[in-house]
C-alpha cells in the first residue's frame, strides 16, 4: 500500500536532485498558480467582485518574486483576506523556494541527507548551479548548511519581529488606530526586510515623511534584508573580526554601503533644486530623503517622494542602482553587488596589468568572473527586450518604461507611474519580467542548459580583435 507514494516521493527527489534550477522555476510557477487563484475570488477584494485575471496574476508573481510593482490601488482594491494572502505570497517568495523546502524538510526528518545539503547549497550560493569543482570559500561549507538553514527561519521571525515592534509606536502617532497598528507593523516589517514596498494604507509613507525614526526602521529592514543571508551567517559566527569574514561577505557589505552613500549624494546634487521632490524642504530633510531614496532604489521600493516627478538624469541613477540591486541569496533582486564587485575588480587588474584578480588576499577564479559577465549580459537581454516590447504596446516616453522594466527586473517595485496605466499585454510582459529577475538569470541559463553535454577535447586557440 505504501509503495505508490513512495515511488512519488522517489521521482520528486530525482527532479529536484537531478536540476534543482528547473525544480525551483517550476515550483515558483505552481506558487504563483495558487496565489493568483486566491487574489481571484470575490473574497480578496473590497468590493466583493473578481479582480481581473490579469491583475490577479500580476499581483500573485508580485508578491511571491518580492517586488512590489501593482496594477492597481493596494490599499483600497484587497481586503483583509487579499491583504493576508499578499503578505504570506511575500513572505514565502523572500525565504527562497529551495530554502523553505530544505527547511521543512529539516523539521519532518530532523536531519538534513547529503542530496538536500546540495539542493540547499545551491541556493544559498548562485555558482553550485554550475558544473565543476567548487571552492572551499564559496559563501558556505556543504556542513554548514543545516545552520545556515536555521539562521535564515530564525533571523527572517527576530528582525521582522523587532522591526515590527519598533515601528508600532510610530504607527500609532501616525494616525493609525492602536488595533489596525496590530496589522500593519507587521506588514510593514515584512515588506522592509523582503525588500517588496507594498503599503496597506492609502498614501503610502506619505503621514510618516517627517518620521524619521520609522524611516530609519525601514531602511535598517531593507539593508538586513538586501545583504543576504549568507552575509549574515558570516556576520552571526565571526562577529566584528572583519578579517575572518568571508570574500563574499566583505564585497557584499563594502559594494553596498559605497553604493547606499554614492546614490544618495548623486539624488542630493540632482535634486536639490526641484520643487516636486526636495527643493521644498529644509537642509536636512532633503540630505536625509536623499539617502532614504537611495536605500529604497536598490530594492526597498518604498517611496516618500513622488518618482514620476524626479528628473530624468534621477531616473537614469535610479535605474543604474536598481539594476544592480542587492546582495546575492537575498530578499533584493538586480544582478548584484557581488557581481558589480567582481567586474570591478576584473576590470581593475586588467588596467594594473595583473595576471589574476585579486581582493582581500584572494583570487577570484575566471569561472565567476564568466559567471558575472553572464549575469550582466542576461539581465541586459531581458531588460532591453522588456523595454521594447512595451514601449512598443504603449508609445511611453522610454525614460519611464526603462524604469519600470529594471523595476520589475530588479524586484525593486517603485515605478514612474507607468505601471498603473499598462493595458493587460504590458501587464504579462512586466509580470514576466519580475519572475525572470527573481528566479535569477543564471539559475534560468542553468534550467535551459541542464541537459548540455561536456565536451571532452578542446579547439586551437586563436584570439580574435577585441576593443
């Protein structure tokens, strides 16, 4: 009687080992199926009618890749139930669907077999996706694993806890009734640290602008949620011995920060002077709104000023910082600060004349140097093609689909207010854009070349004319 469920059990254990990349495109189908049916009943919404089914789908990829991109008005379109699901939809997308099935595997078997080490592994670090050795100092030890695990379910419950209650006080003066405070603390934790940027209340941030107490809750949310989780087990067990940390970690924290205070002093030179955003604030509400903005356009998605009034040289550097985005195996999209790193480095030992690239007293191998060049010229591909084709369907200025597009791409969720307006054939290309950034495009490039064969010999050389 038990040996049907079993050969189930079997066949599923197969498709996950044999390509875990595909395993987790297909998973995020079936989530984003089963969200999408709950966003369509009568029941999530205000009005008691179904959302359309384009809207429905749009929210449901939204919510479970993290984005936090919205066809339609958040705060007055969903219900409690709707805004329930759109909070679980989140949470589930910002733990990782490999995590969350390493985890819940932990938990019924109580032990965690060298095949689900490797499944979780590969999606705490984006290179065990490839074939090959892999090096000691990539992120994390296969033995490791099990406490990473137990690091991401229990920092993911402590910050949004702590942020929760730290920004209920505020919440309260704000306006917000003690009891609905009881919801959205919560919301708005879980929103900070998976890095989404949905409101459940009308205006968004807009009571809380001058609150800069609850803004800088968020922003600590964002930044925990977009340094990844490798980066904070690192942080967990070395501490404050920033010699101890990994490679990763010191890249991560370093490329983010500089980025994090960069952008904020390019929005400040921009601008100061424009009367729609900071030209009509004081001096250090506009130097602190200009870090906010910047902390926000690497994937918080949160907004106090409104974007579509920014000029373009300030969409231009936001969708350069959403591009990038945040940390790898993070809440945050973009092709990453890592990456960036990487490049940077490459870049800088090929102008020193260096035979390898180094950082911190290591070489960065060529194989992830061949991994962040392809990151980068996937996420351009898809950027440039999703502009297009939208571009094409609405005949809008190209500043603003740019923005929108990297938005979705990056899972960073703040628009130029062309989401709002899409018709449904924008909506599906926007919607597919925000899967394929959140799935990453080298886990997509590893799902399509799962089946490529090793070649055993190798061509001549010969160096073509490059530059």
């Amino acid at each position: 009687m038990r040996a049907a469920p079993r050969r189930a059990w079997d066949t599923l254990r197969d498709a996950t080992t044999a390509s875990p990349a595909r395993f987790a495109v297909g998973v995020y189908i079936i989530l984003i199926s089963i969200f999408t049916l709950l966003l369509s009943l009568p029941a999530a919404t205000t009005t008691g009618q179904r959302t359309p089914f384009a809207d429905a789908l749009f929210t449901a990829i939204s919510s479970v890749c993290v984005t936090g991109l919205s066809t339609v008005d958040m705060a007055a379109h969903w219900s409690a139930f709707g805004h329930v699901v759109i909070y679980i939809g989140v949470n589930v997308g910002a733990l990782g669907v490999l995590t969350l099935a390493s985890i819940l595997g932990l938990v019924i078997s109580k032990r965690l077999g060298l095949r689900a080490k490797l499944i979780a592994a590969s999606d705490s670090n984006p290179l065990r996706a490839h074939g090959g050795p892999v090096n000691e100092g990539q992120t994390v030890r296969l033995g490791d694993v099990g406490s990473l695990l137990a690091t991401v379910a229990l920092s993911t419950l402590a910050i949004e806890l702590v942020l929760a209650v730290l920004m209920y006080p505020s919440l309260v003066v704000g306006g917000i009734s003690p009891l609905r405070a009881l919801w959205e603390a919560p919301y708005y934790a879980a929103m900070s640290f998976t890095n989404t940027g949905f409101s459940p209340n009308p205006g968004g941030l807009t009571p809380f602008q001058h609150d800069y107490f609850f803004l800088t809750v968020m922003m600590a949310g964002v930044f925990l949620g977009s340094i990844g989780f490798p980066v904070i087990f690192t942080v967990l067990r070395q501490r404050w011995h920033v010699r101890r940390w990994s490679l990763h970690a010191k890249l991560t924290v370093i490329t983010t920060v500089l980025l994090f205070i960069v952008g904020a002093l390019i929005f400040l030179l921009l601008e100061f002077d424009n009367p729609k955003t900071f030209g009509g604030r004081d001096a250090w509400d506009t130097v602190y709104q200009s870090f906010f903005l910047s902390a926000m356009t690497r994937s918080g998605g949160f907004s106090v000023v409104d974007v579509s009034s920014l000029h373009g040289s300030s969409l231009i550097v936001g969708s350069m910082l959403m591009f990038v985005g945040g940390g790898s195996a993070s809440t945050a999209g973009g092709i990453k600060v890592t990456t960036l790193a990487v490049l940077a480095l490459a870049v800088w030992s090929e102008a020193k004349g260096r035979p390898s690239v180094q950082a911190f007293g290591r070489r960065i191998p060529s194989d992830v140097q061949r991994v962040a060049l392809s990151v980068v010229a996937w996420g351009a591909t898809l950027v440039a093609v999703s502009t297009i084709t939208i571009a094409q369907f609405t005949k809008a200025p190209v500043a603003d689909v740019l923005f929108d597009v990297i938005s979705a791409f990056a899972t960073v969720g703040l628009s130029s207010g062309l989401t709002d307006s899409l018709h449904d054939p924008g909506k599906y290309v926007l919607a597919a854009t925000m899967l394929f950034g959140r799935v990453g495009t080298v886990t997509l490039a590893a799902a399509v070349a799962a089946t490529s064969r090793k070649q055993l010999y190798s061509l001549p050389v010969e160096r073509p004319i490059v530059g």
